[in-house]
C-alpha cells in the first residue's frame, strides 16, 4: 500500500481532513473534513490483488458515507435554523446528527454495512477502516450526546459485536465484529470521559496493527489457515493467539488494562447496571477467542522433524515480535512504570 506515491499523498490528505474535522469551529467545518476524508479514502480502498472485491467494497463504502452525509448536512441546516429562529431547543435534530455519525463509524445498529466492506478490503485499508476512520465521528459524537441513544447503541454494539463473531471462517469479518464489539466500550469511554476515550482508542489502535501487522505479513484470510501455517514457529503461533487474546481484553494482557480503567470509572459512576452488561457479552466474545486458541494449540497441531526456512523478511518477523510483546506484557510494563515514578 504504500508503495505507491498517490496513496501516501491521499493517506496525507486522510490524515489533514480528520484534523480539519476534528478542529473544526462549526458543523459546515466539520462536515466538509469528513467529505474530504471520504474522497481521500476512497482511492487508499483500490488493491490490485482483490481488483474486484475492492471495487465492490469501495463502492458501498462511497453510498453508505454519501447518505450519512446527506443526512447529517440536512440535520445541521435544520439544527442551525432553528436555532436562528430562538424555538426551543429539539432533540430530534440531535438525533439525527448522532445517527449519522453512527452510520459513518459503524456502529449498530448502523453496522450492516460494515463486515461487508471489510471483507473486500486488504488488510491496511481494514486497519485504517477500524481505526483512523473512526477518529472523528467519534468526536463528533462527544457535542450531540444523548444518553438513552448512546445507552441503547452501546448495548446493541456489545452484542451484535459478540454474537456476530461466531461461526465466522472469515479472519476480516471476525476483526469486523471485533471492532464493533469495541466501539460500545469507546463509546462508553466517551460518555465518562474524552481522556479515557483517546487512551481506549490509541491501546485499540495500537493491538489492531499488530495483530494486523502479522496477518498481512504472513497473508492470512481464514482460521484455518491459522492452524496449519506455523506448524514450524511455535513462538509466532503463540504471539499470534496470544494478540488475539489481549485484543478480547483477556487479563493480564494489554487489552484488559483499558477494559479495567472503564469498568472501574463506570463503578465510580454508580452505573453498575451497564458495567454488568458490557463485562458479560465480552465475555462472549472470549468465548471464541479462547476456542480458536485451544483449538490451533491443542485439537490441531502437528510438529514436522525437518525445518524449513522463513519465506517472509526476518526483520518484518522481529518487528511483529517486537509488536506482540508489547502487546502482551504492555499491561505489566505500565503497572511497573506507575510503581516506579
């Protein structure tokens, strides 16, 4: 992907529009970066190994985003309007603005459109989908919150997040409800705090790509071929589940350490209610991550009596060494530096 001098130029773009979103004064600011980052993602979707899955995909993609920014320009003129003309306050112009913005991050139940992109993605765009796109929405979220929407979309996106990840042979699909499974915990962080929301989303975006990271280094699309690949590295086998595992937020890995900060401030908030549901449906989700992983370490598993050589770059393989480590002891690293200073 970034080979290419046209993508990194758009990836640039990508980037300067979520800023110009982010730091945007009025809506009309704010609705003009998410157009631009809609055109410059757009072209960063092409790969000319899934030619036709990727046209289909970026294709969707540009309807789904354009009908969310149709609806969210009509709400903010009407918002604006009737602010103009000193009438009460109503909610539905809100409401409709915070359902746009859930259609353009993904979340359920606007999340129909999701899984299907993801599928016809490569991996780096997949990441930039999951992660960077998800950026601004997010806080753009943080000016229109309604609490009983935002309860309602949290539970939904727990669950469909949960119980859309089984019988999934699709590694892309799996990340996919993965990923909307962890956008209800980052918009529970973003109604308890916009900190613990941007520390949610860096760990979030920090597990992705190295997860990712070895997915596309080691091309894989489907479980099964994780079970039959490192049947030579048992080392990368287990940096491998184990990554997966901190993604599921299993302790003492990385991915629980966020998990615990939000459970914990959620208890402090007296919402135990919600802290309940959220730790029970991802509990679901471990369900499968922990099948996958006795499944390839114990069910499935075979060791040759000869060795063959690493067909991949030994330096790409101890950077995703490096990656995976960090993802599994993160958490013991950050409790050791807490301690020291």
């Amino acid at each position: 992907m970034f080979m290419n001098s046209y993508k990194i130029m758009f990836l640039l773009i990508l980037m300067i529009s979520s800023l110009i979103t982010v730091s945007a004064n009025t809506w009309i600011g704010a609705w003009i970066g998410l157009e631009i980052n809609l055109l410059s993602f757009i072209p960063l979707m092409k790969d000319n190994k899934l030619n036709l899955m990727s046209s289909e995909a970026s294709l969707k993609y540009f309807l789904i985003q354009a009908m969310a920014s149709a609806i969210l320009l009509f709400s903010v003129i009407l918002f604006l309007l009737n602010y103009n003309l000193m009438m009460m306050e109503n909610e539905i112009f809100k409401m409709m603005i915070l359902s746009s913005l859930f259609l353009k991050s993904g979340t359920a139940p606007f999340h129909f459109w999701f899984p299907n992109v993801m599928q016809g993605l490569s991996w780096m765009s997949g990441l930039i989908l999951m992660t960077w796109q998800k950026l601004a929405p997010m806080l753009l979220m943080s000016y229109v919150m309604i609490k009983e929407i935002l309860m309602i979309c949290i539970i939904m996106s727990a669950i469909i997040g949960s119980l859309g990840g089984f019988n999934q042979t699709s590694l892309k699909k799996l990340m996919a409800f993965s990923s909307i499974n962890h956008i209800s915990w980052m918009l529970t962080a973003l109604y308890l705090s916009e900190n613990l929301w941007m520390i949610y989303f860096l760990i979030y975006s920090f597990m992705n790509f190295s997860l990712i990271f070895m997915f596309n280094l080691f091309n894989l699309f489907y479980i099964n071929q994780l079970f039959s690949l490192f049947f030579n590295n048992k080392l990368l086998k287990f940096l491998l589940f184990m990554n997966l595992l901190s993604l599921g937020g299993l302790p003492p890995f990385l991915g629980f350490l966020i998990k615990w900060m939000i459970i914990q401030s959620l208890v402090l908030m007296n919402q135990i209610l919600l802290m309940t549901m959220l730790t029970s449906i991802t509990l679901i989700t471990l369900f499968f991550y922990i099948r996958l992983t006795y499944s390839a370490f114990m069910l499935n598993y075979k060791e040759n009596t000869w060795k063959n050589k690493m067909e991949c770059n030994f330096l790409y393989t101890y950077f995703s060494f490096f990656l995976s480590f960090m993802s599994i002891t993160g958490m013991l690293l950050i409790w050791l530096l807490y301690f020291m200073l």
